[in-house]
C-alpha cells in the first residue's frame, strides 16, 4: 500500500477498494515499525482516536458523504505550522509545551479535503539551516541511510514521504526547505510563485521571502496539493486571485505536451561561482542529457549578475526577518539561553540594520528579478542542482567546507537554492538520481512568475523520462 501513489490511493478510497481504517492501521503499524530508525514523525497521536475518525470516514462514505480527495488520508503536519490540538514545538525547547488552539490556513485547507491528523513532522529548531535536528524531537535520518541528514527544513516530511509514512505532505520554504530534502530523499518538493498559497503571517506587505508547499512522491501528488494548498484568501491581500488550472494528467503521454515544447537553460553552479561536490553537477547533467535526448532543448545559460551581492541581499533579507521574528526571545536572557547559536547570530547580525541596507537589499533583489525575467524570454525553464552536496553526516550540523572552500557561514553551502527564493518565481525539485554510495540528489527546475502550472506540466515530462520515483527506500 506504501508504494501507491497518493492520487491512487484516493481513488481506491473512493471506490471503497481500500478502507479508511485499513489504510490508518497499515500506516500506524509501519510508523511503530520504521519511524523509529529515522524519526520523522513526532508528536504521534494516540490509535484508538485515530482509528475512530477512520472508521466514522468509513462510515460516510457509505452515506454518500465524501469529503474531499484526501478523505481518510493519514496526515501529519510540519512543526513550523499549527495544527489545533497538537504541540507546534518549533523544535525548541521553549514551546515544547505550545499546544495550538487553531490551525493555520493551509491546515484548514487539508482538513477540508478530508485529512485525519496523526502527528507532525520534524524540523530544525526554528526550521533554520538544512539539518532537521532539535532539542526537543532529536534528528531525522536520511530514507536512503540513517545515519546521513535528511535536509531541512522540511526533512521530516521529506523522509515520511520516502518511507511510504504518509501519502503526501505539507512543507514550507524560504532558503530551499521544501527542495534541499526532497532532493536529498529522492521525493518532489514544490515552491510555488509568490501569492499562490497564502499564509497568515503576522507582517502582511513586506515579508514575502517564504510560502507553504506540497511535497509528493510524483507530480500528479503534488499537483493535487497544490490545488488544496493554493486560492486566494482576503486576510492575505497579496494573494493571487488566479483561478488553479485544471490538473495535469499522467500515464497518458499523448495528453502531455511534446518535449519539444520545452527549452530549458542550464545554470549549472553559476559559471563557477559556488563550488560543488563531485558528482552533484555529473548526475544533473545525465538528467538534462536525458530530456534532451527525448527532445527538449537544453543548453548552457550565463547570467550577468554579481552573485555575492545576491548573496549579500539574501542576508540581509533574511536577518531582518529573523530579527523582527525572534528578536523578543534573544532580549529576555532566560529563553536566549534555549536559542541554538545560530538564530543567535542571525539575530545579532540583524540588530540596528539601517533602512538604507534594507533599501538596497531590495533592489538587489529587484534586479535578480528582472534579469530572470529577461532570461525567460529565451528559456521556458531554468535549472540548476537542488544542493551542492550530497547527505552529510546526520552528526554533523552543517557542512564547513565544499570542494575545498570554506563556508562562512552555516547556510552558505545552501546558496544554490537563494535564487529561487529571491526571485519569487515557481521552483520545483525533482529526483536526479544516486551516486555510487547511494545518496540521493535532485535538480531545481524555475518556471516564469505565475506558470505554476506549466512547471508542473513539464515536470510530468520529466517524471516520464526520468522516473527515479520509483526507486523506494528500502527500509
């Protein structure tokens, strides 16, 4: 039942194949079995509960009462978010006891398409850096191998997915959270265009660095998350009002468009800005060598851009965020001793940010925009690695040095995915395949501002040329 899509287990629900209480049973017996080894999921609720809501979803859908294309469906919510009446920890030991009254929106949306709530999924404290380890839960392991990170900061999510935990799952994403572990466990993970999937957040206008996202094993899992996740909400007044496409099919290859269609500009590691492990740009390129074999056109694309000053602008971004967020904790000295140092030094390097390097940060920014813009009118598609190394040590918190250069700081070798970010367009990670020891690696892929939905058209294509989905994690 694991290796069945989500979008093939709805249906099976649906047609009362499979059974609500079937499906919650095998997933609370294969979370006692594997959860353990990786610890994924957290804050497990209790079965008897769980079973219940299954068996009352059982029972309506004998009534004809069908809740959405998630009925039944096992669901367990990232830690970042609120799901009412579960701890949202944050990982930190300061809200290890922080049970929500209420959920967020994009967890109001799951509930609505017929989820039962089983737990959540684990993070690093405050979701900051790619290595999901805490306080409060501990680390994740990586699906392929335990003893290597699962990414972050939506690395929970990431390896439940792999293992076959959860059928699909939330995530969120500023610096790469939804697409560094998805590469790193060889799952999709989906940052959509600024706007698309709202969120509640305390500051409305400016603060537009992260959105939530759907992570699934395959696009058409995806596809229908980000149909639940997305639509405007008048409390978030930058919303899109977009209407969500109809969804893409697949298995059908005659209903997906021609791999022609398709030119994708290959941005590599930026003509040699940011280093690389060995074989993270080998395996992309086999991937790309595969599109382009069955049509599309891919070539090499250079950007004109002074791409410290993107890094430079991304910090301060960043900080004022961070210090705006966490300031209050870092002033009362009690809790500042519960901070792991690296909020710590976010914040303190935020502290007296002047208006005029928040100003030019933004303009940075606009510039990256525009010149990614202009690069579409080319190219449909950008790519360019989802990490710059492969899974590391689980023991280690961040890697100090890539290809012999050091890392000033503990997400510099994270920079890859900041033009993403900064640019606000659709980003979606896809699988690239293993390298000799078995680790996992993906390969970004940015549509125009918007084409959330041409992204995922063309990322049908790519599954059906490049199917490293279905290459399970063994455990």
């Amino acid at each position: 039942m694991e290796h069945l899509s989500a979008a093939e287990l709805s249906r099976d629900i649906k047609s009362r194949k499979v059974s609500c209480v079937e499906l919650m049973q095998h997933t609370l017996d294969r979370i006692a079995r594997i959860n353990p080894g990786v610890n994924a999921i957290v804050s497990l609720a209790q079965a008897e509960p769980l079973l219940a809501e299954a068996k009352a979803a059982d029972e309506a859908l004998n009534k004809g009462e069908y809740r959405g294309w998630m009925h039944g469906f096992p669901h367990a919510v990232k830690d970042l978010a609120n799901l009412r009446g579960f701890v949202t920890s944050f990982g930190s030991p300061i809200y290890k006891g922080n049970v929500a009254l209420q959920d967020d929106l994009a967890v109001q949306r799951i509930r609505q398409q017929g989820a039962i709530f089983i737990g959540k999924t684990n993070v690093p404290e405050f979701g900051l850096g790619s290595q999901s380890y805490n306080p409060v839960h501990g680390a994740t392991g990586n699906a392929f191998n335990p003893s290597l990170t699962a990414g972050g900061s939506s690395g929970g999510a990431a390896v439940a997915l792999a293992l076959g935990l959860l059928p699909v799952a939330d995530g969120s994403d500023m610096m790469g959270s939804l697409r560094n572990p998805a590469g790193f466990n060889n799952v999709i993970g989906f940052r959509p265009s600024l706007g698309r999937v709202p969120a509640r957040t305390p500051e409305l206008f400016f603060d537009q660095l992260a959105t939530s996202g759907p992570m699934g094993r395959t696009v058409e899992d995806v596809s229908l998350l980000f149909s639940t996740l997305a639509g405007f909400d008048s409390s978030v007044p930058l919303s899109t009002q977009a209407v969500l496409a109809p969804l893409p099919a697949t298995k059908t290859t005659k209903r997906l468009p021609a791999a022609a269609e398709f030119k994708i500009g290959w941005l590599a590691d930026y003509d040699g800005y940011l280093p690389m492990e060995d074989g993270v740009l080998d395996l992309c390129l086999q991937s790309l060598q595969r599109l382009d074999a069955a049509g599309m056109n891919v070539q090499s694309v250079g950007l004109d851009f002074p791409m410290e000053s993107l890094w430079q602008s991304w910090l301060s971004l960043r900080q004022w965020k961070i210090t705006n967020g966490y300031g209050p904790l870092y002033d009362d000295q009690q809790q500042r001793e519960h901070l792991k140092p690296e909020l710590i030094w976010e914040i303190e390097q935020g502290i007296g940010m002047s208006a005029a390097e928040l100003y030019k940060a933004c303009s940075v920014r606009s510039d990256w925009y525009r010149l990614i813009d202009q690069t579409f009118q080319d190219c449909d598609i950008l790519a360019l690695p989802s990490a710059q190394v492969f899974p590391f040590s689980i023991e280690q918190h961040w890697p100090r040095e890539i290809a012999g250069k050091s890392m000033d700081t503990y997400h510099r070798w994270m920079e890859v995915v900041i033009g993403g970010s900064l640019s606000g367009c659709p980003v979606i990670s896809l699988p690239a395949g293993f390298d000799p020891s078995g680790r996992a690696m993906g390969i970004q892929f940015m549509a125009p501002m918007g084409e959330d939905e041409k992204l995922l058209q063309f990322a049908l294509c790519y599954e059906e040329i490049n199917p490293w989905a279905q290459h399970y994690a063994a455990l």
